[in-house]
C-alpha cells in the first residue's frame, strides 16, 4: 500500500473513492480532524508515521485489559453471591437453632 508521501498532489487528485459508500460516525470524526487524510485512507493509502504503530500496540494493550477486567469483575459476582448464600445460611441457622 502506498503511503501519502509517496505521491504528489497530482497523484492524489487522480485517485478517487466510491461516492455511494455509507460514511460512518467514526469517519466524521477523522473527516474533521484531518480532511486530507480522510480522503486519501478512503482512496486507500496508507498514512506514514511510526505513532500509528504505536498507537495500535496501546489499543491492543488497553483491550486486553478490558477484556480481563470484564473477566475478574464476572468472577467478583460470583464470590459475592456465594458469600451472601453462606450468610444467609448462616442467619436461617442461627434464627432456627440448627448447630453444626
């Protein structure tokens, strides 16, 4: 894939991208922060700079802590509701007088 420095500005106005494609509300966002490159990632050219890459590894890094947070708070649920079933237990044996 070329990247936006390879190409001149008579290059660039050569390429087009489809002009019925559905526009996503992500792509708003990065239409506005940079048009220029909005276009060209649409004509399909890849951007050059080495903080994408970056970037890309700290998406990934922050997903994973995502997905184990999601992970640790499902097991948190589960010891809470076993500790409320023990003491639950606990009261109904006490209250019924029934001694282990």
């Amino acid at each position: 894939m070329l990247s936006y420095n390879d190409m001149s500005m008579s290059e660039l106005n050569k390429k087009k991208f489809r002009k019925n494609e559905i526009i996503s509300a992500s792509e708003i966002g990065q239409y506005y922060f940079c048009s220029k490159a909005w276009y060209l990632q649409k004509c399909g050219y890849k951007p050059d700079s080495k903080f994408l890459d970056i970037g890309t590894k700290k998406h990934k890094e922050i997903g994973e802590i995502i997905v184990k947070t999601r992970q640790g708070n499902k097991k948190s649920k589960i010891y809470a509701i076993a500790g409320y079933l023990i003491l639950i237990s606990a009261i109904l044996m006490i209250i019924f007088g029934v001694i282990l």
